[in-house]
C-alpha cells in the first residue's frame, strides 16, 4: 500500500481541522502513569508524525490490543480512520480510536521533527490545571469564573468524517504539558 506523509497533518488533528492526509507515523509509544503507577485499565500515549512534524496524542483503550500484540510500534506507519478531539482545561488532546498500520519502514521519515504544542496557553497551564483538578475535587462547577466550558471541559470531539460524539474525562487523563518549539532531534525514537 502506497502512503504520503503530508506536511500539516499534524497541525490539523491538533487544531481539530480536516486534516491534508490521514497517514502518520508512530514515533514513539509509551503506558501513561500518574506518580509513578501505571494506570489501570492501561492507557497509551504515542507521538506520531507527519514528516515534518510531530505531536503527542492519546490511544482509545480499544486499540491496547494493537500496543500488545506489537502490531502499533515505533516506526510503524498508520492511516488514522477516526478520532476525538477534546479539550482540558489548555490542553488540547487527540484521541485516536481507529488507526490501521499500512507499513513498517526501518527509519524514521523527515529529519529534525518540530514537536507542536498542545497548550493554546502555554503561559497558564499549571495554574489552570490546578483550577481543573479543584473543581473536578470539589464536584462543582465555576458559574462567573475564567473558565469557560471549552477552557476548563470537555468540548465536542471531532472525528475524521465529521460527525461529533461526546467524550468524558476517562478518555482525555494522563497529557503532559509541552514546550513551545521544543525540537525532536535525528533519533525521536526513544522507548
């Protein structure tokens, strides 16, 4: 099967925009875990690639199985057949949910990947964060505070044929925040 990493499709899924292409690559896959415990069911992060650039996302917990079997790893080349996209607080987070893995290059495709920032408030994000995680503690929410219900809550996910379902927390725990313009060197590859 013919594929082409095509430069933007990141920036799109991250911007829950149509994307150029629906083909990345899997650079990294890593077991989330909150204070050193892994979470239970397991959750995945992975960092794909569109060649040009690459950026963080969640794997829905149907696709473990792929992480498993050793069917998604590192370098694999998948075609991303649907997705969520929410936002938490700053942070905005991509969830694959169906991806099918097209090929198995022995390299990593482009060189010197710009790692996109998935905070719009790189600034605040701690601190909203913190507002977040208060709220979410006390079960309440904020009636006339900054947080708005796309700031601090779940917005509508997109998927790929641009239906809208709804996603609850479960799906979007575990994202780091990122640096702004953080560069991933030649080898990103790092498990």
């Amino acid at each position: 099967m013919t594929f082409d990493l095509v430069n933007g499709t990141c920036a799109a899924l991250l911007d829950d925009s149509a994307p150029p292409s629906r083909y990345v690559q899997v650079l990294k896959v890593e077991q989330v875990a909150v204070g050193g415990l892994k979470l239970d069911p397991e959750q995945y992060r992975i960092t794909i690639s569109d060649g040009s650039q690459c950026i963080p996302v969640m794997l829905g917990m149907d696709l473990n199985k792929m992480v498993s079997s050793s069917q998604l790893a590192p370098l694999a080349v998948v075609c991303i057949e649907d997705y969520l996209w929410v936002n938490v607080c700053t942070l905005r987070i991509v969830i694959l949910t169906e991806v099918t893995v097209v090929a198995r290059p022995s390299q990593v495709i482009g060189s010197k990947l710009e790692l996109l920032n998935v905070s719009t408030d790189p600034a605040n994000v701690m601190e909203t964060v913190a507002k977040y995680l208060d709220i979410k503690a006390q079960g309440d929410m904020p009636i006339n505070e900054d947080a708005s219900s796309d700031t601090c809550g779940l917005s509508n996910a997109s998927t790929t044929d641009e239906s809208v379902r709804e996603a609850d927390d479960t799906g979007a725990t575990g994202p780091e925040e990122r640096e702004v313009s953080e560069k991933v060197e030649d080898d990103p590859v790092a498990v």
